[in-house]
C-alpha cells in the first residue's frame, strides 16, 4: 500500500485498538495476525523495540489495569504509507486520556511501524 487514505488508516488502526478491549486471548492473538506485520516494530514510552507478543502482552496488561476500558479514534491524517492518529482511552463511560500513534504499513496493508506517544499535554 504506498499511498493509504485517511479512510483505510482509520479502519486498519481501528481494528488494531479492538484488541485493547476485554476480549478473548484467541481473539486479541487473531487481531494481532490480522492487522500487525510479522516483522512490527513497535515502539512505547516503556518499550524501545517490541514485537507481535510485547503488544498481545500490553493489551492484557491494560484490561488488568482497566477492567472493560478501550480506545476510540479521535483522529487521523495520512500520507504515503504512514498516519498520525489520535487515540482516546475511555474507561466507565468517559474520557480519561489522549495521546498519539504514527502507523506506517506495509505492501499488504499490515502495520509495520507503530509509535505511541505518552498522552497529550495541553499547553502548560
């Protein structure tokens, strides 16, 4: 995928943060497959370089941290293969955090980068 719209970024990257949400082990590991390259490097203010498991092990992590919460898109902007998306964590029905991811995809449409950025600040 050289050129991926604002449309197709949207749906890869929520399809992504559907594994962040209190699903099965199986279902969270078919997500993975699904959407993230076999190669993905991904990158968080905690881990440097981590792969398909350090993200099927972020996402356990974070239903254990917080019990039915999940992310929404709030948005995007794409270019080439690469987007800026902005992500909401939700948790009992409201807001609780923004922050920032940048994806870049691969030929197939699979993320293969994907750097996320501690939440937002508003200017202090």
């Amino acid at each position: 995928m050289s050129m991926m719209t604002n449309q197709q970024a949207w749906t890869i990257y929520s399809r992504y943060v559907d594994g962040w949400r209190a699903v099965s082990d199986q279902e969270r590991a078919g997500i993975v497959d699904e959407v993230l390259a076999p190669d993905i490097h991904y990158a968080t203010p905690q881990h440097e370089s981590g792969d398909r498991n350090t993200v099927i092990a972020d996402e356990a992590a974070f239903q254990r941290k917080f019990p039915g919460g999940h992310f929404d898109v709030g948005d995007v902007s794409a270019h080439h293969d690469v987007a800026l998306l902005t992500w909401v964590l939700m948790h009992d029905g409201k807001e609780v955090v923004r922050g920032h991811d940048q994806i870049r995809v691969n030929a197939q449409g699979k993320i293969v980068d994907l750097i996320t950025f501690a939440p937002s600040q508003l200017k202090p």
